[in-house]
C-alpha cells in the first residue's frame, strides 16, 4: 500500500461571531484556502483529484454541497469534484483521513482535505428546522429513546459530565483556560502562526480595507481573575464560556498525495501520516472517545505515550484536554503548545485540519518528530491522526 503525505497545510486566522470574516461567504473563505494549498504546493491545479472538505451546519449558504461551491469560487478548474461530509466536530479531520485512504489506495494521487465553518452567517443549530428540543433541535427516534433513554444531545452537559467523572474543579478547568490564552499570544507574538496562516483581505462597516491575519478570538488581556469571574453555564457547574470553545469563522486545509503525486508535483513532503483510529463511544457522555482512542491509536501504532513529540487535543471544553491529559499520563507542557480553541476559536467543520496545520507547524518550529492529533464529536466519536514529520 502507498504512503501518504501531506505537502502543503493552511488555514485563516479565526474570525469572531459576527467580527472580522462575518462579510466573507463560507464557499469564498474556503476557496481562499484551496488557492493557497496550490499556491504553496506549486501543483498544477489540474493535478487535484478530489476535494473532501468538512463542514458541520450544512444548511443556508453552506448548503448544497458547500465543497463543491468552494471549488467554483476558488482559482480550481471545473474539472475537480468535490464533497461535503459532517463528522460533527471532527469533520475535516475526518476529510483529512477520507484523503489518506484515498492516495494510499492508489485510487487518486493528489487529494486536498479542509473544512471551513462560517459560524456567523450559518448559526450553530441553524441545520435543524424543527423547534429546539432535547438541546441542539434534535428529536430523538424511538430507537435512540430505547437505547438512550438519558441522551439529550447537549455537549455542555456532556463537557459537566467529563469534569464530574475526572474529578476536575473549576480552578483546574479556568486555570486550563488561561493557559490557552497565554500560550495563544505567546505564539502570536512570536509570530509562529505566520507560515500557517492565508491573509485574507475585509472591508469593514466604514468601507475601509484591511487584512486579517490575527486570530480574533485571542484576549490579549486576558487575566486569571476575570476568568474566574465568568457566570457558570449551569447552576452549580464548573464550566463557564471562559472554559469553552469560542464560536469562530474560519476555514483550513491540507494537500495529500502518495509517492506518484509526489514525484509528478516534484515537491518534498512536511509529514507522513503515520496512523488513522476513529472510535465510537458513549454518546450521553459524548466527549470522552478521545480519551479510549488516544489508547487505541497508540497500540495499533505500536507506539507509547512519551513515544509522541506534540498533541492537539481540540479544546471543546477546558473539561476534555485536562481529562484527556490525567488519563493518559502524557506531558502538559507537549499539549496544545500554541493554545487552542479556547483562545484561537472552534470553527467546527474547519477545525480538524486547522489543528493539523498548526501541529504540523510546531513540529517543525521545535524540531520534533511525531504528532498526534485527536477531538471529540457529536454523537460520542473521535478522530486521531499521528503524524511523523519529513
């Protein structure tokens, strides 16, 4: 079976509800992106067989297969296809494995995997047109009813549950999310978001131009105490929206090829995808499979915790990377170094390969090896991609 690598990876800087990206169309943000994967991987675009791209509230302008309307926004020839899939959280992670399998299997050689969320113009529960119910608008089938009698399809209370069951206290959580939030400017500051990150061009409210390359979502004064400070989700909770991801625009990508594409781009690889593991779990709890997947990802690898340089564990919820962390024993100081979604935002259906972009850009930045990257999603399932870089 081939190999597969990944040649080129980008994102934009994450925009904030209703801020810097709220004028851009979904189809146009993410077309911005699969320009700047070709740009970057000096691929003839002919060359692109396919586009997997993820995407979670595929309603509205996201609708109607809102990967194919990227391309025809994008500089890509009509000639290239393109697919929408909804993995919840976990999307374009599993664009990115979709991708791999598609190249190792020889069936294509040079497939780009991205997601892109617009969480501003197409609200989070927007795919729903039945009145809210049972948390997100879900109804629940008599068949889920039977078997889950206590599912109610509520991620913040699943995010309550994990803290419960791992003995996290709200310190622990809010400690967690300034720690984002420091190492989030840390990396700005130090400009290590540049190589990753497309400009993007917007036109504010006065008619003025500027480029966005910054994410929004940072609070660059952001302080212990006002963390602290923020009204709890649920009575007598520990989460807060401090502890929680932000709502976020945005859209990121990765270029995958195997040997073939390789040798007909003429280009050198970042990384090699070491291994793919995707789980099912419980879905009333709903965000602990990274925690059963990390460990099953670990041994098919044949591979141990400190075997690993870096981790992305998205920050769904303060609650999953510090669970995620006190279960498998892996050192803190290799998780989420640049910050997460906490601090940079959680553009749903775009944060899988914006975490692969970003880890793979630390990864080189620090001189390190392997990568693992994993999330939790709706419905009780996680992704892990383990990546060695070339």
């Amino acid at each position: 079976m081939a190999e597969a690598y990944i040649v080129a990876a980008a994102r934009t800087a994450g925009g904030r509800k209703g801020g810097r990206l709220a004028g851009w169309h979904p189809a146009d943000l993410a077309a911005t992106v699969l320009d700047s994967l070709v740009e970057r991987s000096g691929a003839d675009p002919a060359q692109i067989e396919d586009v997997i791209m993820g995407c979670v509230m595929q309603t509205g302008e996201q609708s109607t297969n809102i990967a194919r309307n990227a391309v025809m926004a994008s500089k890509l020839p009509e000639s290239v296809p393109a697919t929408s899939i909804d993995r919840q959280c976990g999307s374009s992670q599993q664009a990115l494995h979709f991708a791999a399998q598609a190249v190792m299997s020889g069936t294509m050689d040079c497939v780009i995997a991205a997601g892109v969320e617009s969480m501003t113009r197409v609200p989070m529960g927007l795919a729903s047109q039945l009145p809210a119910k049972n948390g997100f608008g879900h109804y629940k089938s008599p068949g889920i009813e039977a078997k889950y009698p206590n599912i109610i399809f509520s991620q913040f209370t699943g995010a309550e549950m994990m803290a419960e069951k791992y003995g996290l206290s709200k310190d622990e959580l809010d400690e967690y999310s300034y720690q984002s939030h420091q190492r989030a400017i840390a990396a700005t500051q130090a400009g290590h978001f540049k190589d990753e990150i497309v400009p993007v061009q917007i036109t504010r409210a006065d008619g003025s131009t500027d480029t966005h390359y910054i994410d929004e979502g940072i609070r660059f004064d952001a302080s212990l105490d006002g963390i602290k400070g923020v009204k709890l989700i649920a009575e007598n909770g520990k989460l807060t929206a401090a502890s929680a991801s932000q709502i976020c625009d945005g859209a990121s990508g990765v270029m995958v090829v195997n040997e073939k594409g390789l040798k007909a781009l003429g280009v050198k690889p970042m990384a090699r995808i070491h291994h793919m593991t995707m789980i099912g779990h419980d879905p009333v709890i709903m965000l602990e499979a990274p925690l059963p997947a990390t460990e099953r990802a670990l041994k098919k690898a044949g591979m141990s915790i400190d075997d690993i340089d870096l981790f992305e564990v998205n920050e769904a919820f303060a609650s999953v990377p510090t669970a995620w962390l006190k279960t498998t024993g892996a050192d803190p100081a290799k998780l989420n170094v640049n910050g997460g979604a906490i601090a940079l935002g959680h553009p749903l259906g775009g944060s899988g390969t914006k975490l692969m972009t970003t880890l793979l850009n630390a990864l080189k930045q620090r001189n390190k090896r392997y990568g693992l990257q994993t999330m939790c999603e709706g419905g009780g399932m996680a992704n892990v991609t383990i990546v060695e870089r070339l």
